[in-house]
C-alpha cells in the first residue's frame, strides 16, 4: 500500500543566511509578480507589477536583529519563506511566499502553524499580525479560515514607491489582520 507524502513530509526549517537572498528573491518574485505567479493563487500581477522585493529588502530582513526571514527547504531547494518579526507583545508575519508549483498542495498552512509556534515559543508573543492588500479576498479569506481576523484597520499602499511595485488600480490599501496564539 503506497502512502501519500504529507505537506511537511521532507521539510526542513532554517533561519535565512547571506547566501541565500537570490534565491529567496527569486522565489518571493515568482510567487507575487509576472506570469510565472499565474500558476499559483497568491499572484498579485493583475493588481501591480513591477518587484515585488529587492535583495536589500531581503537582507535586511535577515540581518534585523527583532527579525528572522525563516526558510523552508525541500530536497535542498528553497521552496518557501516567511518573515517573523518581534514587535513587543505581537509579532509580525510577512513575506510569505510559496513555490507556484506547490500552491495548493497544504504546504502554506504548514508553514504558518510553523511560524506561529516558533514566534510563541521564541518571544512569548500572544498574537500574530500581518497586512495583506484589501483588495485579495481570496487570499484574506484563506488567512481568516487560519483564524486570522480582519480588522478594518487601514494603512495606506506606498504609491509611487517603486520598490513594492507599480500599482494597476488605485484603491489599494494594507489592513491589518490579526490572530490570537493560544
């Protein structure tokens, strides 16, 4: 009898390193932006294009003493990334990105019980926050069915700020959504 290979099976966790900011560049691009994105659900190219990250952006998330840029592995491949960032009594999640390729599969959900278990247990955080785009319901809907709530909170999106892209509508904006870690 053949068993199924689960999301985790053969993952493997780091901290990101130097080495490896193309990679993790390449790999958060392609998640976010052009049409390599199209073969997943998480793609933005309908809403902005341009970078979606730069590898200075990224080192600085590694280099950020608060913050580690937590790195997922699957047979030496880079296959996904999340930021973790201590921000006092909550920690922040951003920069997930999930291979095109693997969307779908459970891998996401993986990686975020992950991360929010290693931001409990590291800092002793209560609660995760992050901002999404208000405009991808599919994507807030998917974070909500995690436990994540909105909560109407509104920041504005960095128009003309090259550096997160070049915006196709103009009614973006970040909420911030926030879940309870028990």
């Amino acid at each position: 009898m053949e068993t199924a290979a689960t999301p985790a099976s053969g993952l493997t966790f780091r901290d990101a390193t130097d080495t490896d900011v193309d990679a993790l560049v390449a790999l958060i691009e392609s998640a976010y932006r052009g049409d390599a994105s199209r073969a997943g659900w998480t793609t933005e190219a309908d809403i902005l294009e341009g970078q979606r990250t730069d590898p200075e952006s990224v080192l600085e998330v590694i280099k950020s003493p608060d913050s580690r840029l937590l790195t997922v592995e699957r047979d030496g491949r880079v296959v996904a990334c999340c930021q973790l960032e201590h921000r006092g009594e909550h920690a922040y999640f951003g920069m997930f990105a999930v291979s095109p390729a693997l969307q779908g599969s459970g891998l996401g959900k993986v990686i975020i019980a992950e991360a929010e278990r290693r931001a409990r247990e590291t800092w002793g955080v209560r609660e995760m926050h992050m901002t999404v785009i208000s405009v991808r319901n599919d994507l807030i809907a998917w974070y909500e069915r995690r436990g994540y709530r909105r909560t109407g909170r509104m920041t504005p999106f960095p128009y003309g700020d090259e550096r997160f892209g070049i915006p196709q509508r103009d009614d973006l904006q970040f909420e911030l959504l926030v879940k309870e870690l028990v």
